[in-house]
C-alpha cells in the first residue's frame, strides 16, 4: 500500500470535514440579544419561581442544532427581570426570536439596542444655596433619608464631593450591596455612597469580553461621566473646587445629603439595554427614590422601548424616574425618553461663563469662551500670524475642520489656526493644531451650532467663538495681506444677561410619538457644569492628554438631568408620601419662563424667544417646587387608560399592564384627557368640533383657599375654563375643571400660551399648546 497516498487521502478527508463545519457554522444562524418581557400572571402552576418558567420557555424554542448541548437553553438567559419588569434576556437567532413571540406567557420579544450617554454655580442659581439647602434638610427630616440611583458609567468613589461626613447610618429601608471587583472594594462605599453594582452580561453577549487590561470590570469609574453626573445631583459640599482656577467655589450636588447609589450600565462600547433594564430593575428592588438615567437612543414606540417599560414599573413602585432629553438640537422633533411617566430634562445656562477673546490684527475684538489654563500662552501684546485653510466651497475641507492627519507643518507651525466645528471632537482639534507646529487655535462654530458658546480645557491656547464671529475671521484671515491675531482669557465671570437661556444643542418637540403630551418636560442647567470627576480621565477624555483634575466641566443634558433628580430628591425628602407625577407636577407647574432680564427666555439657536418645544413647562424653580401650592396627581391607571389612546393592540398593551385581564375602559377620548400638568389638544377636522379636557388638581398648601384662574388670549381659539373658581376647603382635597377650545381661525403653526390658577400666593401654571392638523 502507498502510505503517502493514503497520508494524502486522510489529509484531504480532513480538510474536507474542516471546510464542511466552517461552511455549517457560516450558514449557522447567529444569535442576538432579545429582551423577552412575560406575563407573570400565566406563570404555569408547575413552576415555583419565574426563572425555572423563563428557562423552560428558552428551552421550548431553542432550535434543534442545540438540543443535545447540556443546559444550552438555560445558559444563553443573560438576565432575569423580577422587579420593574417581568421577563428576562436571552441569545436568540432569527427563527427562535419568531418561535418565542408565539410562545405561552409571552408579551413582546424586542431586540438589544445600544444607547448613548448625553454628554458649583448652579444651587445658586437655582436658589438652593447652603443655607436655604440646610433648611431643607432640616434635622425633622432624618426619617426620610432619600437615596438617589443614579444609571451611568460608574462613580470614583475617592471624590470628596462623596464624603460621608455628617450622615447617619444607612438607611433601614436600603437592600442594595457594594459590589466589589478590580479597584473596587466595600471599603469604597460608604454612608454617602449606599451601593454600587455593574451590569456587563449584555454587552459581553454582543461585544465579547469586556478587555479587562484596559477597562475595568468593576464600579469605579474611568470615564468620569458617573461620576459627574452623581455630584450633581447629590454630591456633598466641597470648599475650594475648580478646573484650573475656572467656576472656583463650593461645589456640592442638588440634594447634599441624599445617598448615592451607582450602578455602572456603560462600558467602552455603549450602553445596552438589557444592562439597563437589569439595572433599573435592580435598583427598584434595592429601594432608590429617585432614578437619574443621562443615557438615551432613538424615539421608539412605547411598547418597543424597553427602558419607558422599565420606568412605568419603576414608578408603579413609587420611583421618579429623570431622564435626559438629548443633544440632537437644535432640530426640532429630535428628543428622546418621551413616556409622560418619564420626566425629560432639556438644558440651558446658567449666569456664569468663562469669557476669553480674539484680537484681530485689524483691532477688531472678537468675544468667545475658553477654559485653557497651561504654560503656553500668548501675549495680549504680540501678534501672531493666523491662518484658516478652508476654501469658499460649500463642500467642507478636511483641513478646515482640523481633522487628525490633515494639517501640515508648513502651513500651520507658528501661527494661529482657526479650524471649524464639527465631525471630530472640540478638544482634539487642538491636539491636532499643536501635534503640527500651531501655537493657538479659534474655534469656529458652524450653522449646526449657531452662536452658541461650550467652553473646553483645551490643550493650547484655544478660543471658541459664534458663527457670526467666526465668519468674520475666516473673511479677515482670507483678505489680510498678513492677517495675525492674539488670545486672551477673562477667567470665570458671574452676573451673566440673559441667562437661563435654552441651548442650541438641549433635543426638541414635538413630542413625535404623542402630540398631547408636551416633551419635554421642564430644563434645567447643562451648560459649562462643574462636578467631581474620575482619577482615571483627563479633563478632555483625549488617550493623549496626561491631565488629571478633581473636578471638570462638562456640557449636554446629561448634566440637566440629574440637576432635576436631585431636585426630587429634595421635594421627595420633604414630601415623602408625594407620587412620581405629584413630584414632576411641582416642578412643571413652578417653572419659569422669563430671563433675569424679565424677558421671554430665549432659545440659543435662533435668537427668539422659546417656546414649550424647546423648554417645556419651563425652567425649574427648586424652592417653588417644594411649595406649589396645587398638583396634578395620575396613577397606574390613568397611565393604563392613556395608553389605551394610543392604537396598540392588546398584546402590546400588556407589555405594561403585565396582567392579561386588563382591559380598556376607554375612559379617555383622547391622550389630552391624560391628568398632564400640560395641556396640549390636536384639531384634526377642519371646521373643528370643540376639544375639552378635564384636568383634577390636588390641594396641597394652605388647607381653606380659592384659587382664580387666568387664561392666555389665543388667535386661533376661545379658551374657557369652567368653574374659573376653585374653592378648597382641606389638605389633599381633589377639585376638577374643564377646559374648552373652540376654533375661531385654523393657525398653520402650533400656538402657545398658559393657564395659572392663583391663591395670592401661590401660582400654578400649566402650559397650553394648541395644534391644528393640515386638511387631508
């Protein structure tokens, strides 16, 4: 016999075989992550706990090339849902994912999505300064210790904005825990920081293994985003804060005396949303207060969207859930987190800023912002050469938006370089202008961005500055024979007018899933927001930048967020029998809508005065909020019915009702009859027919007053309020009014006004929002 033929057969079998598995498990579906939510109520009588259910039904689709591996079923459940919501998350194929929707108990399968994070002076501004916050957290108060949860990328718990001195035990009610890993240890946890917990089994399930040599698999926070984010809504009082000299003062959170409980859900990658509803799930079960959720995707439908699911259960248990409106303004329609059981926080500014200035070589004086603090600096008496490398094509040039790898040497070394806004991060265009040979940079805002100042620790001398203003030194740098500027920076500077303003950047309405309810809901301060910030990152998060800081500066409506958080914190530490919707009710119907000029607020993009589309109800009023006088209350019921107006079919609707025989009562005519502390109605036939709505109010100021209401003037419509009187006679007695619109002329453009109802003391107002649909 021929043994090196026979060698040769056996090796050609081989590679066979090895082609014929690789071409099996290429054609093999893959799986991905689903979120399966069931109904609890049809758990079989056979099982004892949900998990053996949730396994068995994996178990009952699992295809057949899986049937003969050991517990295969049981092992691709990533997590088991029990508090907020009732389901778990599993690895499925396609053709499993359509068995599983078909399955007994089960109420809808809807796949991973990936999530983004929304990226001192404001208890001032806010009117919550030490001594009003002290007697706030008055000592009567010490049975009604708050803990905010706060859903992020971790916390650095070394901060001393987590300092636990001058709390008292952790509260009796608390049944979370310090989970512990790489440079996390229960040492880290304290009486301020009460719990801290990770969740990665998503992530890992559609990433891989998180890369333990360079993230760490724990709850401290390298990214410093968590961090941030819980200062700011509960972090104690820290004397002398700062980031570089700039914002110097006392740094401390809204509510200073609340607890904290971290719960790390975003990784390298993003944040998914098996991880988040693992960790609101968990968090409702530890017993947070109050939830503040700086992370956001697209606009889903409310069935599909699993963390509006995962908030209803949330506030079904007594939780406020704060959620961050997004950063994908100044387009209009743009906002995210849209339940009305979910409070969406737009941004604005505050009365600070860090001006800094451009001196052209023509004299002419160019006012931007700047955060730079380092040993580069140029002098205010000197010119330097400066030179913009964009071109008068509407087509954008890489150089001119400084891109990594476009700017030369020869072109930038020595000079000041002016590079548009846009594509690459703010601070890394200076990287780049410094990695080239440039001595400064003006940052230059584009259209997306109008004027609109975000102030960075830039990484050389750097100003960021208007459309308009950088318009007019690219024109300058382009038509000077020898064009040279300077840079100069003014430090931090208080007294700002006018301010609040809304920011060009803070996500808009309408409300695209629902016109009746107004999103969002209020804004709050998000503009240049000292906090406390991880050890593990630099001020400008570049890999490059070696620099640490104790406290930085961050911009977006991640940092509005948690502003309101703490706000509830503090209305729920003085009210701690108040619902979810009590709680958003006092901070929507005590919001502001006037500058500290006594103007109509203004929107940062267009110049003109807001409208709710872009500020809500309005800009938060901490200390009204805490009194308002009157509220409007709504329950899981109210909730139920409100979602029976929004064409879902039964099967969808028990992705909240969680018990198969509820059903529509049919109640409401429409989502406006919702008990909202907005009123917003759609005409949809034209001639319309009159719209009214009913609105009940609860009393919860002074026991015997009478309230009078006063009602804006519309062009479109008579707006009559029936009684116009209301009379309380006790605490907590409940009184309704109706509200009736009748068309005068069909507007083409929404139009905005207010109803207040007011005791002399208190004023209670609502926003109204009329809407005529177009003829079909």
């Amino acid at each position: 016999m021929d043994f090196s033929k026979a060698r040769w057969s056996v090796q050609a079998l081989s590679l066979v075989a090895v082609l014929l598995q690789a071409s099996f498990s290429a054609c093999a579906p893959t799986p991905k992550t689903y979120i399966i939510q069931m109904a609890a109520s049809e758990m079989p009588s056979s099982f004892d706990f949900y998990h053996e259910w949730y396994a068995s039904t994996m178990k009952s689709v699992s295809s057949s090339q899986l049937e003969d591996e050991e517990d295969d079923a049981s092992t691709r459940i990533i997590y088991n849902y029990e508090t907020a919501f009732n389901g778990f998350a599993a690895r499925l194929d396609d053709e499993e994912a359509e068995l599983m929707a078909e399955a007994d108990g089960v109420l809808a399968v809807t796949p991973e999505t990936v999530l983004q994070l929304h990226t001192t002076r404001s208890p001032d501004f806010l009117g919550i300064g030490p001594e009003v916050s002290n007697r706030i957290w008055s000592a009567s108060l010490a049975d009604h210790d708050v803990i905010v949860g706060v859903l992020d990328t971790g916390i650095w718990p070394e901060s001393p904005s987590f300092s636990d001195k001058g709390l008292g035990p952790v509260p009796a009610k608390w049944k979370g825990l310090c989970q512990t890993g790489r440079g996390f240890t229960t040492a880290n946890c304290n009486r301020k920081i009460v719990g801290a917990r990770i969740f990665y089994n998503g992530y890992e399930a559609s990433s891989g293994p998180i890369n333990e040599t360079t993230e760490l698999k724990s709850p401290r926070d390298q990214d410093g985003h968590g961090t941030h984010t819980a200062a700011t809504a509960a972090g104690s009082p820290v004397q002398d804060a700062n980031l570089f000299g700039y914002a110097g003062g006392v740094a401390r959170g809204m509510a200073p005396r609340a607890r904290v409980a971290a719960y790390k859900v975003c990784w390298a990658g993003g944040c998914f949303s098996s991880d988040i509803l693992a960790a609101v799930d968990r968090a409702v079960s530890d017993g947070v207060d109050v939830l503040s959720i700086s992370l956001g995707g697209g606009a889903s439908r409310y069935y599909l969207d699993s963390l509006s699911i995962a908030s209803f259960g949330a506030m079904q248990m007594g939780v406020f859930v704060s959620c961050s409106a997004g950063n994908a303004g100044p387009d209009p329609i743009s906002l995210t987190n849209l339940s009305p059981w979910i409070t969406t926080v737009g941004a604005s500014t505050m009365d600070r800023d860090f001006p800094a200035t451009v001196t052209l070589g023509n004299g002419a004086n160019i006012t931007g912002v700047s955060l730079y603090k380092g040993l580069r600096n140029l002098s205010p008496q000197e010119q330097y050469p400066v030179v913009y490398l964009g071109g008068n094509s509407s087509m954008p040039d890489p150089r001119s938006l400084c891109l990594e790898g476009t700017l030369q040497p020869h072109d930038v070394s020595g000079k000041i370089v002016i590079c548009d806004r846009g594509i690459s991060p703010r601070v890394q265009k200076g990287q780049v202008v410094k990695e080239a040979g440039g001595i400064g940079m003006i940052l230059a805002n584009t259209a997306a961005n109008g004027e609109e100042l975000v102030a960075d620790s830039h990484l050389l001398p750097a100003v960021a500055v208007g459309e308009s203003e950088g318009i007019a030194a690219k024109s300058y740098s382009k038509s000077a024979t020898k064009p040279t500027a300077t840079l100069s920076f003014g430090g931090t500077k208080l007294g700002i007018r006018p301010s609040p303003v809304v920011a060009a950047f803070s996500s808009r309405g309408p409300n695209v899933l629902t016109l009746e309810i107004l999103k969002p809901d209020v804004v709050a301060p998000g503009v240049n927001i000292l906090a406390a910030w991880s050890g593990d990152a630099s001020p400008s998060s570049l890999p490059s930048d070696s620099r640490r800081v104790a406290f930085n500066i961050l911009s977006g409506t991640s940092m509005s967020c948690p502003h309101v958080a703490g706000v509830a914190a503090l209305i729920k530490a003085n009210h701690p029998d108040w619902s979810p919707a009590q709680i958003k009710s006092a901070l929507m119907t005590t919001a502001y809508v006037h500058d500290n000029t006594y103007r109509p607020m203004k929107d940062a993009a267009t110049g003109k005065a807001s409208t709710p589309f872009e500020h809500g109800a309005g800009h938060i009023h901490p200390v009204r909020a805490l009194n308002p006088g009157l509220v409007y209350d709504i329950g899981q019921a109210d909730y139920l019915e409100f979602l029976c107006t929004q064409r879902m079919t039964p099967m969808q609707l028990r992705t909240f009702t969680k018990n198969s025989n509820m059903t529509c009562r049919h109640t409401f005519s429409s989502a406006s009859d919702l008990n909202y502390p907005a009123i917003s109605v759609v005409f949809e036939d034209q001639p319309s027919k009159p719209l009214t709505v009913r609105r009940t109010v609860t009393n919860v100021g002074t026991p015997s007053s009478t309230y009078h209401v006063k009602v804006t003037k519309f062009k479109g419509a008579d707006v009559v309020v029936e009684p116009n009187i209301l009379h309380f006679t006790s605490s907590n007695q409940k009184l309704t009014y109706k509200v009736t619109m009748t068309t005068k002329a069909a507007q083409k453009a929404p139009e905005f006004g207010a109803l207040s109802w007011s005791d002399g003391v208190h004023v209670v107002r609502s926003p109204v929002i009329l809407t005529w649909l177009p003829p079909q």
